[in-house]
C-alpha cells in the first residue's frame, strides 16, 4: 500500500474527528484554551481550527487524491 495513501487516510481522519469533537464536546482541547491566550479568543479560535481541522482535511484529500491518480 502506497505510504501516502496511509497517511492521507490518517491526516483526513485527524481533521474529520477534530471536526467532530469541536462540534460536540469542543473542551475537550485543552491546547485551545492555551492558544486562546497566546492570541485572544478568536484568534486562539482560527488558529486552532485551521491546524487542527481544516489543513489535517486538505492534505489528507490531497494526498489521498496524489496516491489514487498515481495508480501506486
């Protein structure tokens, strides 16, 4: 099995389960609160969604995307 594949399914999988626990159990994050008072809170917010949801997502479909049409 392609290496990129596996980490495309495991960094797509990341994002999608943060995304789940921010919509249901969002104090959970504990490095949330850190960041929320590094950068204020909705600072803290954004960064903390695009490291840990949106950019775990976009490069687990595109790594995912890369292996399939690589046909590896």
């Amino acid at each position: 099995m392609d290496r990129n594949l596996v980490l495309g399914v495991f960094a797509l999988g990341y994002g999608l389960y943060t995304l789940y626990v921010r919509a249901t159990t969002p104090e959970k994050f504990g490095k949330l609160a850190a960041m929320k008072k590094q950068w204020g809170d909705r600072g803290g917010m954004i960064v903390h969604v695009v490291g840990y949801t949106i950019l775990p997502i976009l490069l687990g479909g595109v790594l995912i995307v890369t292996s399939l049409m690589s046909g590896s």
